[in-house]
C-alpha cells in the first residue's frame, strides 16, 4: 500500500455534497472535517427542510468573515422548500455541483465522517468514474456498517481484514457503496444523468450505481479510504429456515419505499424473474416468518403504486416519521 498516494486529478474541481436533515449538531462536525480537507474546492449542503435550525444556520454562513487563522474550504447551503428525501437532495445537489463546474463530485450524508486523508486516497485512484471509500463503524472501526458481496460470487464480507484480503491494487473492482463519500465524474453524470428525485429514500443510491454499471462505468471501492458512520444493525432479518434474509425495517416510511423502489430497480435492471422473486419473499416474510397483514397490505400497495408509476403514497408515512430518522 502506497502511504503518500500522488492523485491523477490535479487541478480538478472537487465539490462534495452534503444532504442534510434535522441532524443540526452532525452537520457542523461533518463540515468541520470537510472544510479542512486538502484538494476540495467546495462544499455544498443539500438541506431537506429541516425543522432543527439548520436551514437558519445554513444560511448565516455567508455572512461569516472568511480570514482566519487556517485555510478553510467555502460552504453553501441550500434548504428545499419542502422534505424530498435524500433522493431529492442528490438530485438537486448533484446538479447544483455540476451547474457550478464541478469536475468531480463526492457525495454524503450528514451522518458520515470520511477520515482525513479520505479524499487523498480515493483520488490516488485513476481511470475510475464512480468509486468510494469502505464504510466502518464508528465505534468499531474494523466492522464494516455495510457488508460487501464480493464481486464474482455470493461471499460477503462483514471485517476490515476480509476486504484488505480480497483487495487487489487496494481496489474491490465492481462495486462501490453510493452515497456514503463515494466521488462521481461530471462526465459520468453528464452521461446517465441526475438520481431519481422521485424515489424520496430506499434504492435511489442503489438504481443509480445500477444505471452506471449498465452504461459500462468504471466502479469501485478504495480499501485504503475510509467513512465512519454510526452502526445500522442487521440489514437482513433471517427467512425461509435461514436460508435467505429480508431487508425488514420497523419504519413503516422505509419500508414502504423499500417495497416500492425495489420492484421496480429489480424489474429494470434484472428483469421480471428477480422482481416476482421479491415479490414472493415479502409474502413469504409477512405471511409466515413475521406475519403482519398491516406490512401485507402495505408491500402490495407500495408495490403497485410504483408500476403505476405513483410516487407520492410515502407521503402518508412522513407525519409519524422519528425526527432524527433519515429521511
């Protein structure tokens, strides 16, 4: 491993994107790690009308005096006039990025902290158009908050040391996790276009590494960069005796747009097969292994909202929503 990687990218301009909502108190710590990263150009924060205060604070930024006693990287904040969700907030604020002649740009939540030398590392990188850092938990750093499934089989990989083992050149070609600090080209951006706004949360990230992947774009993770995030707990509940898992959430909001946005990533990219295949596994689930005719009910409708083309049925969810759930 290289300590000292010299970035192909001199002189880009590197714009990161923040999407932020209610998490006032995570945003400043975020900002105050971006706004000393060496080779960032900017920063710009995406807030999803947020009742907190950070749109207020967001906007006192532009009258705070620039000189001081160290370099810092310039901030921007944006708050939508209404909560679209981390789909709405990539959406707008990749495109704002672009709008402002970003070359590349490194997309995240507020809830992410990339080490320092992060963006160092993934721009060491060449020939890439769509890659990212590993993302460890932050009370463990050799855990990974979201497990791998090693490209060229079905092996996943939970621990630091599992990734570093199977890297090569200090890259896992093929995959990448969007949008926990991965970086994306203008040129690719240019080429596939902007998320999917409609999709509010859930698979938004995952349809647009999907569309990448299907316009051929070079994809990877970095297994030298690294973002803390807070742990999420098992992302697969056990089903059909162990042999499979389901993606169960207590958030009636993000299940509903799991359901929903799922479908139809799995009926665009892998076809009809795959999409009744999940379709039969929620049946499965809330009929046998946690049954629930209120989760029924509500996979089918969120189901068939979305081949009908509705994107609005999430809207109901949004009043009983935790205020510090990502939206």
């Amino acid at each position: 491993m290289t300590d000292q990687p010299v970035s192909p990218y001199a002189g880009a301009r590197v714009t990161a994107v923040v999407v932020t909502f209610n998490r006032l108190d995570l945003l400043r710590g975020l900002l105050e790690r971006l706004e000393s990263v060496p080779g960032l150009t900017e920063v710009l924060v995406v807030d999803n009308a947020s009742t907190d205060g950070t749109g207020e604070w967001l906007a006192g930024l532009a009258d705070r005096d620039p000189a001081g006693d160290r370099a810092t990287v310039p901030v921007l904040g944006r708050t939508l006039a209404t909560n679209g969700g981390g789909a709405q907030g990539f959406h707008d604020g990749l495109s704002w990025a672009v709008e402002r002649g970003a070359d590349l740009v490194w997309l995240m939540d507020d809830d992410g902290l990339p080490e320092p030398d992060c963006l160092r590392r993934l721009l060491a990188e060449p020939d890439l158009d769509f890659w990212g850092p590993l993302v460890v938990d932050e009370a463990d750093p050799e855990r990974l908050v979201f497990p791998i499934r090693l490209p060229g089989g079905t092996r996943v990989v939970h621990r630091l040391s599992e990734v570093r083992a199977a890297a090569v050149g200090d890259r896992i070609e093929g995959i990448v996790i969007p949008f926990n600090g991965v970086l994306v080209t203008r040129e690719l951006v240019e080429r596939i276009g902007l998320p999917r706004s409609e999709y509010f949360i859930w698979g938004d990230d995952h349809e647009y590494r999907l569309r990448a992947e299907a316009a051929g774009a070079r994809i990877a993770t970095v297994a030298t960069a690294q973002v803390r995030h807070p742990a999420v707990g098992s992302l697969g509940t056990p089903m059909m005796f162990g042999r499979t898992t389901y993606n169960h959430s207590p958030s009636d909001l993000k299940h509903y747009c799991m359901a929903r946005n799922n479908l139809l990533n799995l009926r665009e990219y892998k076809g009809w097969p795959h999409a009744l295949a999940f379709v039969a596994k929620t049946l499965w689930f809330y009929g046998f292994t946690r049954p629930s005719a209120h989760r029924l009910a509500m996979s089918l409708r969120a189901m068939a909202d979305g081949l009908r083309g509705d994107f609005t049925g999430h809207r109901r969810y949004l009043s009983v929503t935790p205020s510090m759930e990502k939206p």
